[in-house]
C-alpha cells in the first residue's frame, strides 16, 4: 500500500472517530487494534464439603473422621476485564492427595466418572478442566468423592494457567481425625502412662 493510500485510509478513520466521539463502540474497537490493551483474568475458587453423600454442602467442615466417605466439591469462576470475540478458556488444575480420591464428577453426583493423571511420586492425583472465562462468568463444578485412610492433614491444590495471576490459585486444607468411638489412641495413651508409673514404682523400690 502507498503512503498516499495510507494517509487517506488513516484520515478516514480519525474522522470517523472524531464524528461519533471518543467513547463509542468504533473509537473503543480502534483503541483495542492500535493500542493492544491486554484482557487480565480473575478466579474465584470456593471448597465446600458434605458427609451426607452431597445433600447438604458446607465451607465450615474442618475435619472428617477417617474411614469415612465424604464428598468435596470445588467451584470455579473465572472473570475477564473485558469480552472477547472468542471465547476464552482458563486450564484449572486441581490436586488432591492419591489416597483420598475414590472418585471425581464433572459438575454434579452421582455423574460421568472422571481420571486423573497421577502421580506416584507425590502420591497425588492432578485433574486438568479447561474453565470458560467471561465477563459474567458461570460456575464450574468438580466433585470428588473421597475417604481418608489415616489422621492427619491434607490439601486440595487449584493452580490456573498463566493467563491468571499465581495470586488468584487456592489451597483448601481440611483434617482427617479418629472415627467416633475409636478407643485406640486413647488405649495407646493410657499403655504409655501406666508404663511410665511402672518404671516410677520399680525407681521407688
């Protein structure tokens, strides 16, 4: 193209710009093709728990006696500054330790089984889902189905793609504890004091 063509082409546009005002759809779209603004994405994650096979759900749940199935449901909405003419997609990854997983569900329970990818090395199972963004975004739901094996802690890991800031990945944390009427800490506890006082009463002889 000439100089001359250009010149022209480029008139033509700032007229048009100048004719309808600055802030209107056609000096938004030039802005957007001249200056290159970035779309920037926002994720909001949510962990909810139930122990009744998913007819009631809460955030508060902070332990789970072990040997006992419950389910966990992770709910995911990713924003963007501005829409897009296609439609753009977020790699959510959630990781949740090996053990514990009996099974996943896209969206609702009881649903199409879901495999993981894992990982025998850190003994964790990771689960890649592709999360629509939006301006109004729609929820994303995965559920797991899940049963402790041992006491202690464990941690739910989602870690979104680069398209998101690492500031906007969660960790869900929740404590496996002794089954309800499980006397055999307590068993281990009193065996550790009596032998103790044993020891005590050989000393005082």
């Amino acid at each position: 193209m000439s100089k001359g063509k250009f010149a022209v082409i480029s008139l033509a546009i700032l007229c048009c710009v100048s004719m309808s005002g600055c802030d209107n759809k056609v000096g938004r779209e030039f802005d957007k093709v001249f200056n290159k603004s970035d779309v920037k994405y926002e994720a909001e994650t949510k962990f909810m728990y139930s122990l009744d096979q998913g007819n009631s759900w809460s955030e508060t749940i902070q332990e789970v006696p072990i040997n006992e199935t419950y389910y966990l449901a992770v709910e995911m909405q990713v924003s963007q500054s501005e829409e897009t003419t296609d439609e753009q997609k977020v790699v959510a990854t959630i990781t949740i330790p090996q053990t514990n997983v009996l099974d996943c569900y896209l969206d609702d329970h009881p649903g199409v089984s879901i495999t993981g990818q894992e990982d025998a090395v850190n003994k964790c199972i990771s689960y890649p889902f592709d999360v629509v963004a939006g301006t109004s975004p729609s929820k994303f739901r995965v559920i797991f189905e899940c049963k402790p094996l041992e006491e202690g802690r464990a941690e739910v890991q989602v870690v979104y793609d680069d398209k998101v800031d690492s500031a906007w990945d969660k960790t869900g944390k929740i404590k496996y504890v002794a089954a309800n009427g499980d006397t055999s800490s307590e068993n281990e506890s009193n065996e550790s004091t009596e032998s103790t006082e044993v020891t005590e009463d050989k000393a005082n002889d």
